[in-house]
C-alpha cells in the first residue's frame, strides 16, 4: 500500500469536516473520491497535501508518518490539479511551465515542457497569457502543470468541471492514456459519475465528514440495486443510514 | 535553500513586470511623481528656512530613502498579493518549496521591483534639483541596507495578516506605512515629537537612519555607532518578521486557509 489514511479528522472550531476516516490508497491504482457538496472531500485533499493539518489522526507514506517525512522530498512527488486553483494569469503558458517546472527541479526540462504540451495539445496557444485563455485550455494547462514532475501521487478534484462535453472527454481519455502508460497513484474527486466509472478502480463515499460507503464501482452498483453509479450516488446521498 | 527555487521563484515575478509596459509604467511613476513634488517643496524650504538655507536637497534625499523603504516593503507585500489575486496560492504551497525559499524569493525580487521603481527617479533629481543621494558616500549603503531590512520586515508582518486574516487585510498593507511614519522623523528631527513618542521612535530604525542622513547632509560627520544601531535594530525586527510569517503559516495550515485563498 502506498497511501494509509488513519483516523483522520479535521475540526474547524467547532465544525466537525472529516470525522475518523480511514482508507487506503494502493500504489498505481485510482481511488474515487466520492460525495455532496461539503461533505469534506476538499479538506482530505488538502490534508493529504500538507496544506491542512490535521487536528487527528495520520497519513502514512510508505508506512511512514507524512509528519516524519521532508516535506520537500514528499511533496516533489506529489501534484494537484484542481479548476479553481488557477496558474499566474499575466504569465503565458510557456512561462508557467518553466516557473513550475523549475520549482518541482525537473532536469531536461524544456524536452518535459515539450513532450507534455505536445501530449496535451497546448502548444498553439504556448505563447498566450493563461488569464486569456477558455477553460477548457486552462484545464489542459493546469493538467500539465499537474504532470510536470511525473508525480506518483496524482490528486485530481473535479478535472472536468464546467467543461463542454468534447473537452472533458479530452481529458478523461488522456488521463486514462496516461495512467496505462505511466505509474501513478490517482485521488480523484468527481461529481461526474461517468467518469468515476471510467477511471477509477474503487471509490469511497463520502457524507459529513464520514466514510459511508467503499468498494468498487459495480460491487456499490450491485451492492444497492441500482442500475449505474450515479443512482448510487444519490441513494447514499439521499439516506441517513451508513451502510 | 535551494537557489533554483528561489529563482524559479523571483522569476515569476520578473515575468510578470516584463509582460506588462503599464506595470513597469506604474512602477516608475509613483517614485517619480514623489520626487517632483517633494524637489520644489525642498527647493521652497532651501530658499526660505534658516533650518536648511545651507542644505540643498535634505528633504528631497529624505523623500527619496523614504520612498525606497516604502517600494521595498510594498513590492514584498505585491507580490504576495499576485499570487492571491491570480488564485495560485494553492499550487505555490503544493510545490516542493520551503517556506524560507518563498521569504527569501520575495526579499530578493522586491529588490528588483524597488530599483525599477527608484533609479529613474533618483537619476531625474541630479539634473533637476541638484540633488543627488550619492553625496551621502559609503554610509548610504548601510542606510539603504537598514531601511530594506525594515521594509521587508514590515512586508512579512502585513503578509502574515494575510495569511491570518486572507484577502480582507489588503487594505492594511497599504495603510501600514503611512502608520508609521510620523514616528519615522523622516522630514525633521526626533526632538519635534512629544517626549512619549520619542521613546517610541528610538525603537525604530527609522530614526537613526534619517537622523544620520541630516547629520551627513548638513555637518559633513558620519556617526557609524548610529548607522550600526540602526542596522542592528533593522535585523531584530526582520528576525521578529521572520517568525511572525511561520506562526501564520501555522495557523493557517490549521485553520484551513491556505486552500481556498483567493479574491
């Protein structure tokens, strides 16, 4: 197991956001992050990035307290994506690239720059400011920023939202093309139920703060009696019981 | 520190300033603008006060020292600000970077922000007014030193506001020179404040560096006792700076902030 998350819970005053949860992240696999609006799925990621501190529990590495760990070291294998976090508008694509690339201490660089553009069918507009470009490219821009450093631990929240239906396809099938040919360990949270059927191996759901249900996506399928994911989805949602 | 990082980091910024005429525009401005106005007030006061009839330029050198710690500290706290407005305060504190490589990109780069800003200026004054800061000699570079110092300090405490309180302290980034000012005796003497102030003010580096410069200016004498306190004092509070900016970074890993700051 590459990721273990142990009783992890975060309290803001009192507001109670991730309540003891426990699960595991398996090297090379992806793992859904499922749930309503609010129910702590942004704030797990945040603590799995060292961007929030836990109020308990740990996240272990390898078996190793995260806490124990060089932060530095950790967190060059690590990256994130997300459509509300955005890269320096007034700096162009290219520019944003090298600063992050320089950043995360890529050697070769402009080949990587050159070989995630091309991948990701950015260069055309390389050269313009990010603030300027429609979401769809910013998305492909935040994802190759994503994929600078060849993370091994990718945590994705939302890659395809508020996007038009030909350009989240773009992104899903590239994510698929690269998970098969690379080797990463994938976080991803979605509200896009098709696309957590089509990338993800198993998925956890989320409500209050609370795991209330994991396993794979046709085992939760079969598990409620509903015809996909998304009904799913809704059922958990919807109920009051953890199952 | 990895100095990589550091200039990934100030290159950032350099981008920044070189995709924009208006900013560099902006930059040169203000300075300049300051310099026009405070060259004919100090023109007006070598032809018509006692105080500085033998002093050409006193204040216009004061206005300009004063303006060279008032761009270091806000090109500090701007570029914070960059990476809150343009939503990128999550991908910077993601990346494998210290936090002491992030103080030590912004204290170098503001550098750059405030000589873009100033030099211009500075060189405007000499055919002018007449007035050049060069005539301060050697001691210039030690008053310089103290005054980045304090004006990166007083950077680090508003962008630990920032951290604490988010985008909603901005206002005091910009108010928070203008604060200290008056207790600065950057345009006359410490012995003008009420005897209260005058302890305050001793507290400030400010002081001994203006007092230093009239002393230089107007009776040709350099005290480097002064110049050392001032100096010494400066580092104290860079220091104090320094570790207000971890407490906030802390405190708002633990509260949660660092995730969603933004406009």
């Amino acid at each position: 197991m590459f990721i273990e998350i142990k009783n992890l819970t975060k309290v803001y005053d009192n507001y109670l956001a991730v309540d003891k949860i426990n699960f595991q992240l398996n090297k090379n696999r992806t793992l859904g992050l499922l749930g309503p609006n609010g129910c702590g799925k942004t704030t797990t990621i945040g603590m799995i990035l060292g961007l929030i501190a836990p109020t308990n529990g740990e996240i272990l590495i390898e078996n190793r307290n995260m806490n124990t760990l060089n932060r530095d070291e950790v967190l060059a294998r690590f990256n994130f994506a997300s459509p509300y976090v955005e890269l320096p508008k007034k700096l162009t694509v290219k520019q944003n690239l090298e600063i992050y690339g320089r950043l995360y201490g890529i050697e070769d660089l402009s080949t990587r720059i050159n070989e995630i553009s091309k991948d990701l069918d950015i260069k055309n507009f390389f050269n313009r400011k990010t603030g300027e470009l429609s979401s769809g490219q910013k998305n492909r821009v935040s994802l190759a920023k994503s994929l600078i450093n060849k993370p091994e631990i990718l945590l994705l929240d939302e890659p395809t939202a508020s996007l038009d239906p030909d350009v989240g396809d773009f992104i899903r099938s590239y994510i698929q093309e690269y998970k098969s040919k690379n080797k990463v360990t994938l976080l991803l949270a979605s509200h896009n139920m098709n696309e957590v059927e089509k990338l993800c191996d198993s998925v956890i759901m989320m409500k209050k703060g609370k795991i209330i249900d994991t396993g794979t996506c046709n085992d939760l399928i079969k598990k409620h009696g509903r015809n996909n994911l998304e009904e799913t989805f809704l059922k958990l949602a919807r109920s009051k019981d953890e199952f | 520190m990895n100095f990589n990082k550091i200039y990934a980091l100030g290159l950032r910024h350099i981008y920044l300033i070189m995709n924009s005429f208006p900013r560099v525009l902006d930059l040169i401005y203000w300075p300049t603008v300051q310099i026009f106005l405070w060259g004919f007030i100090s023109k007006f006061f070598t032809l018509n006060s006692d105080y500085y009839s033998n002093t050409v330029g006193v204040i216009l050198t004061a206005a300009v020292l004063y303006d060279f710690l008032f761009r270091a500290s806000i090109s500090f706290n701007m570029m914070f600000l960059e990476e809150i407005w343009s939503r990128n305060f999550t991908n910077l504190f993601i990346a494998p970077i210290k936090i002491s490589e992030i103080i030590a990109a912004l204290t170098f780069t503001a550098i750059l922000r405030t000589l873009i800003g100033l030099v211009p200026a500075v060189l405007i004054a000499v055919p002018l007014f007449g007035v050049s800061i060069l005539k301060l000699g050697i001691p210039l570079i030690f008053l310089l030193i103290s005054l980045y110092l304090f004006g990166i300090t007083l950077g680090l405490l508003v962008t630990s506001g920032l951290l604490r309180f988010g985008p909603s302290f901005e206002n005091i980034a910009w108010a928070s020179l203008f604060f200290l000012a008056p207790l600065g005796c950057i345009y006359y003497p410490i012995d003008i404040l009420p005897n209260i102030l005058q302890i305050i003010a001793k507290g400030l580096p400010l002081v001994h560096v203006f007092e230093e410069m009239r002393g230089i200016l107007m009776n040709n004498s350099v005290n480097y006792f002064n110049i050392l306190k001032s100096i010494s004092i400066s580092v104290i509070y860079f220091i104090f700076g320094i570790i207000i900016f971890y407490i906030s970074y802390f405190g708002a890993r633990k509260r949660g902030t660092l995730i969603n700051m933004g406009e």
